[in-house]
C-alpha cells in the first residue's frame, strides 16, 4: 500500500510473532503457504519490496518497542503478549489494527481457527488503508 501511494520512503515495516510457534531451533518458518496463496491472489510478492520469499517468522522485541512509532496487533492476545515482552506501553504505540477502522476493539479474523485467509486479507487491508488516512489526516505522511 506504501508502495502504491509512494510514500515507501515514509516507512519502515516489520511483521513479527508474539510467539514462538513458528520459530524453531532460532529459524522462523516461511509464510504459511495458503497466507502465500491469498497474497498472491492480490499481486502481493511480485515486487522487491514485497517480495516474501525469503521472509521468515521472528518473534517481536524489546528493542523494536523503541525502534518503531507502533506495533499494531492483530488481537488482544497479541497486545498482552506484546506487552509482557516489551514493557509497558508508556508511549501509547501498541494498538489494534482495526483500531483505526469504524471498528475499534475488534480482533482480525484468525486463519488458524476459521481457514479463511480471505477474510483475514480483508480485515488487514480494511486496517491498513484506515491506519494509512489516520495518518495522513494527522499530517504524520505526506504525498
């Protein structure tokens, strides 16, 4: 979506894990391969800068508290595990994603529980693009 708008020179952008699941023996796995299957479908991966094949899970930081202005997350559980790993949100950057929609509070459809990786696709993108204007509209980017 940067890219698209040209403002990737605006950003820095990182996916992390609360957990350890998928990160075995200190090697994160691939993008599971439906999540791959679902992007693909809407053109993500064909550029450099979204490219994810040689993406590999990491688990967040304590470091990355301080290194980025947020660390959006997906649901609750993610705010509580982001939390117990990097301290209190003294700063007020751990928020939901659909925070920034016209529903705030509300989780991202979970692909583990449902296999809809669709759906999931639209709640991030519904996110993301509300997340986008929310910081246009505080003059926070800029075209």
């Amino acid at each position: 979506m940067v890219e698209k708008r040209g403002i990737l020179d605006q950003f820095e952008i990182a996916s992390a894990a609360t957990s350890t699941e998928e990160i075995w023996g200190g090697r994160g796995n691939p993008v599971y391969p439906p999540a791959q299957a679902v992007l693909r479908e809407h053109g993500i991966g064909k550029t450099a800068y979204t490219n994810f094949s040689n993406k590999r899970a990491r688990q967040v930081t304590r470091a990355d508290y301080e290194h980025y202005d947020y660390l959006l997350c997906a649901d609750s559980a993610n705010i509580r595990n982001t939390t117990w790993i990097t301290g209190a949100d003294h700063q007020d950057k751990i928020k939901l994603l659909l925070d920034f929609t016209d529903r705030p509070g509300r989780s991202i459809a979970d692909p583990w529980y449902t296999d809809r990786f669709d759906e999931t696709y639209r709640d991030v993108v519904e996110g993301c693009t509300a997340f986008l204007d929310y910081l246009e509209r505080e003059g926070l980017i800029w075209n």
